[in-house]
C-alpha cells in the first residue's frame, strides 16, 4: 500500500500553513496533484489517503478530492488501482460521506481508531457481501456461494460488482487444480 500524506501535499501545494481542507478551489489543486501522482502507480497498487493530520475538511473539498477521484477511478482513468482513507475523524467523515452519497459512491475507510468502514452508500446485499470478505480477509464466488445458500452466478455477480465498485481486491489464484477468482479486502 502507498501512503499519501494529505497535510504534507497540502503545505507543497498551497504554501498557506493551514491543516484544514477547505475550499473547493484548494480541493481541485489537491485532486490534481493526487491525480499526477496515482498515474506513476502500478496497475493493482492500493492508494491511501492519510487524513490524520488533516483538521477540517468541508464538503466542497470532501467532494472535489474524495468523490471525483472515486467517480474517476470507477470509470477506469487511473487503470487498475484502488483508493481507501486513512486516519479519520468522525466529522472527516461526515462530510466525505455527505459528497460520496450524492454521487452513490463509496470508499473504505479506516478510522483513527482503527476500525474499519465503509463510506458512501452501497445497497443491501453488496453490504452483506462485503462484511463476508472483510470478516474472512478473502473469498471466491464458491464459497460465498455456500455460505449465503444463492446460486454460484448471483454470488459471481456480487462479488464482480463489489469489484468494479474498488470496494475489493480481484486476484487470479490456482485452486484445486484450476484457476479462480478470489476477492479479498483492500
């Protein structure tokens, strides 16, 4: 995983000796410099975004960095990466959450005491999902099969939307002697 430093690319980029994340004008500068950086990652690579030493981010801000590089990436412009948050607070989150759920997006997330979430808005049964494979640290569509009792291609299918939603990791993994998709948490 790489870790970006929030308060340290707002000091490069704004100059301005603030920790607050403000502004939808300083949120663009931010996104950009996110966006420049996230192209010389591999295809694969997880891209956390530290908050911890962030103060203050306003929804205008939460939606121009968070919801348009999670709207960018689901439509496949930075390739094969996935973006979670780190070191949140709960009004970080708040707002975040406020910018993604207008957008029906969603992010993981972990919180500054550790615990892991999920921001933004994701229906019922993908959330269930979801809890599975965070629960188990990974799963293949055959095993979800069995533990949820539904048939191997609506397992599939979750499995495949929470992939092209970032929420989970696909991998190709050799299993009893035949290739399968295995989904495990990012």
């Amino acid at each position: 995983m790489t870790t970006y430093n929030l308060y340290k690319l707002l000091k490069e980029e704004l100059k301005n000796g603030f920790s607050d994340l403000v502004t939808r004008q300083s949120g663009q500068v931010i996104r950009e410099r996110i966006e420049r950086d996230i192209a010389q990652e591999k295809d694969g690579s997880i891209i956390a975004l530290d908050f911890s030493k962030i103060g203050v981010v306003d929804y205008s801000c939460a939606d121009e960095i968070v919801a348009k590089l999670i709207s960018r990436l689901l439509s496949g412009e930075y390739g094969d990466k996935y973006i979670v948050l780190t070191g949140l607070n709960e009004n970080q989150k708040e707002n975040i959450e406020v910018a993604l759920e207008r957008k029906d997006l969603a992010v993981m997330a972990e919180m500054r005491d550790g615990s892991r979430v999920l921001i933004g808005s994701l229906n019922n049964y993908l959330q269930k999902t979801l809890d599975l494979i965070l629960e188990k640290g990974k799963i293949t569509g055959g095993e979800l099969s069995e533990m949820l009792k539904v048939p191997a291609n609506t397992s599939g299918t979750r499995l495949l939307n929470l992939h092209k939603k970032r929420l989970v990791k696909r991998i190709d993994e050799m299993k009893n002697g035949g290739r399968v998709w295995v989904y495990e948490k990012v």
